[in-house]
C-alpha cells in the first residue's frame, strides 16, 4: 500500500497570494482546520513544499 499523509490547512489563506491560494485549493482544502488524506508522492510534496506555513503535514 502507497504511503499516505495527512493535510491540515492551520492558517488562513487570507494574505496569501492567488497562486498560493491555488496550490491549496488543488490539494483538496477549503476551510480552515479542514483535513486530506494525500498519497505521499513527489507531485504532492511539491506542492506542500510551496505553503509549509499555511499547513501542517502528518505522516500516517
């Protein structure tokens, strides 16, 4: 089975530029505190890597 991580949007994206708005929309989060379950892949990481301080990132 593929490795998974949980995504939880901590911080508002209310500041944020639209391209990270973007980013965090396309990872599957809309509201604060919402939680994904994403398959741990380059693709996904990347993108995680692009907001670090809006997220928080759990290994399952």
């Amino acid at each position: 089975m593929a490795k998974m991580i949980k995504v939880t949007l901590t911080k508002s994206v209310i500041g944020a530029s639209p391209k990270q708005r973007k980013v965090v929309e396309a990872l599957g989060l809309k509201k604060m505190h919402q939680s994904v379950e994403l398959v741990d892949t380059p693709a996904a990481r990347g993108a995680i890597n692009k907001v670090p301080h809006l997220l928080t990132v759990e290994e399952l």
